[in-house]
C-alpha cells in the first residue's frame, strides 16, 4: 500500500450524487487509482445527517475500489454544493477532523474544481446546472465573484430543479385549460406512473420526493423538446437564458466581458444534453458576452483531485 503522503482525496457533492476519487502521488502529478459514486451530499437538500453518511460511504468505496486500506491521505479537497456558508463549511471541518480524512484539508464550493478542471490557466467561469445552479469566476489576478446558487427555494435559475418544476406547472396549466395542450401533461403522469393529473399533488408532496426528485423531472422536458414540443423547447430556451445571465453577470463583475475568457460547464444539465447549452451560448451572443474556449467538464472532481495534489505541499 503507499504511504499516507502519496494518496490525495478529491470529492465533489452536490444534490443528486456524490464522487469521490483517491489518487496516488508521482513525478508526473496525481494517478486515479480509486473511484466510487455514493447518494446526494449536499446539506441543504438532504440535510446533514444524509450528507455525511454520503461522504463517508463515498471515501470507503474509493478506497475499497483501489483495493487499499483505508488511512489518513496527505490531503483532500471537498467541493461541496452551499459549503461556501461559514455555518455549513465549519460542521464539515468538523466531520473531516473526527475522521481523519486528511493531513491537509480544503473545503471549497462545488464551482472551484469545475474551474480548475475545465479552463487552460484557471481563470474564467466556471457554470454549473445539475440540480442546482451557480456561476463562479476568477480573473487572472485571482480576484472572484458569483451569481446564483441561492437554493431551490428562491433561487437555482436554469438547474435540473427549476426545469422539473417549470414541466410541473406546465402539466397543471395544461390540465387545467389555463395552458397550452402539451405532451409533457401525459409524459409526466407516465413517469410518475399516475392516471389523472389530480394524483400530481399527492405524488409530489410526499416527503421522498425530494429536490433530487424534482431535478429528474427535466428528462421528461428534454425529451418532449426532442420530440418537438413547442412549451417544452420554451422552458429549455428559458433555462438557456437564465445561466446566461449568471455567467453574463460574473463576467462583468470580472471585466471578462470585453475579451473571450473561457468557460467551463458541469452538471448533467449542460454536459449531457445539447439543448439547453446551445440555448446558453445564443443568449450569451445577444448579451455581447462570448466565451472561448467553452469546455464541457463530465468530472470536475478532476479538478479536485488537481487542487489536492497542489495542496499536498
């Protein structure tokens, strides 16, 4: 087994899963040696008890995958979604001491190792839209700013939850004759497996169905715009539009807007799906803001096991 002081941990958690990778130390920079995927990790959403007991069964199973015992790396590094929050970042600190997680230890919001994963220099936007939504920048001088990432109930503009609970609403609308027919009313009762839209209610307030629940609920919007929808192609449209304007406003707040600086995406909104990033970049063009390079991150843990690496030293 190697030493404790060549293994660094990278995790990144946010509302619908959590991602832990363990990495050896070399000349070269850090090996991928372990990796596990474990439930949501994001207190705000699940609530603390649930997210420690993803984070711990996240770095047993990374640990286990790389066939080692588990020990005290040389350093790791937490993105974790709302643990910018003095309140949330100190219980987490906390978690991390009892555990012995690491010699070093970095507790980051979950943008920065989206970051570092996906632009040439580590400067840019970093935009994030799973089941939340953030954007997060850094100039060439290290200077940051931020827009969103205000929570599902008054925030998270763009995400997998606020899709879900336009398609909701649309679905009601419809059901109701106050808006326009559409396939997402049948699609949606489809896979919630209900027969009349009043079984919506009850379906959906029961306390299981979760902001992670919710946030799945995109997949039947993105399908019916495939399918040619004309509501489900305006919600996708209007996500498109609402990051744009975070990543518009990050921008601006940087002085990133009067050059092309690169921008990064994450989440299963922007990186699995085509629609709703096209919708970005036209939005973007209208707002005269223009990205380049625009990298797609499937595993900004990457970035995480990067800045553990460095964080080592």
């Amino acid at each position: 087994m190697p030493p404790t002081t060549d293994l660094v941990l990278g995790i990144d958690g946010g509302g619908s899963k959590t991602v832990a990778w363990l990495a050896a130390c070399t000349a070269g920079g850090p090996v991928v040696v372990g990796r596990a995927t474990a439930g949501p990790s994001n207190p705000q959403t699940v609530g603390f008890s649930a997210a420690r007991a993803s984070l711990r069964q996240a770095i047993a199973a990374a640990f286990a995958d790389a066939k080692l015992k588990r020990c005290r790396v040389a350093a790791a590094v937490l993105a974790l979604a709302g643990s910018d929050r003095d309140e949330n970042r100190e219980v987490i600190r906390r978690w991390a001491e009892r555990d012995r997680w690491a010699q070093r230890f970095r507790i980051v919001h979950d943008a920065v190792p989206l970051l570092a994963a996906g632009t040439p220099e580590g400067w840019g936007v970093a935009l994030i839209s799973g089941t939340g939504s953030l954007a997060y920048g850094e100039d060439r001088r290290g200077q940051s700013a931020r827009a969103g990432g205000w929570g599902f109930r008054f925030g998270d503009e763009g995400s997998g939850y606020a899709i879900g609970i336009a398609c909701l609403r649309a679905a009601a609308q419809a059901a109701d004759g106050r808006g326009p027919t559409t396939s997402l009313l049948p699609a949606l009762l489809e896979r919630l497996q209900l027969k009349r839209p009043e079984e919506l209610v009850a379906a959906t307030y029961r306390a299981e169905f979760d902001a992670g629940q919710v946030a799945s609920l995109a997949g039947v919007v993105f399908d019916a715009a495939r399918s040619g929808d004309p509501l489900a192609k305006k919600l996708l449209k209007q996500a498109g539009a609402d990051l744009a304007a975070m990543v518009a406003a990050v921008a601006r707040r940087l002085g990133l807007d009067k050059e092309a600086f690169p921008l990064a995406l994450g989440g299963s909104i922007l990186t699995a799906n085509e629609a709703v990033q096209g919708q970005l970049i036209a939005q973007l063009d209208a707002l005269g803001v223009r990205p380049d390079p625009v990298a797609r991150v499937p595993d900004p843990v990457a970035g995480a096991i990067r800045l553990a690496f460095q964080e080592r030293t």
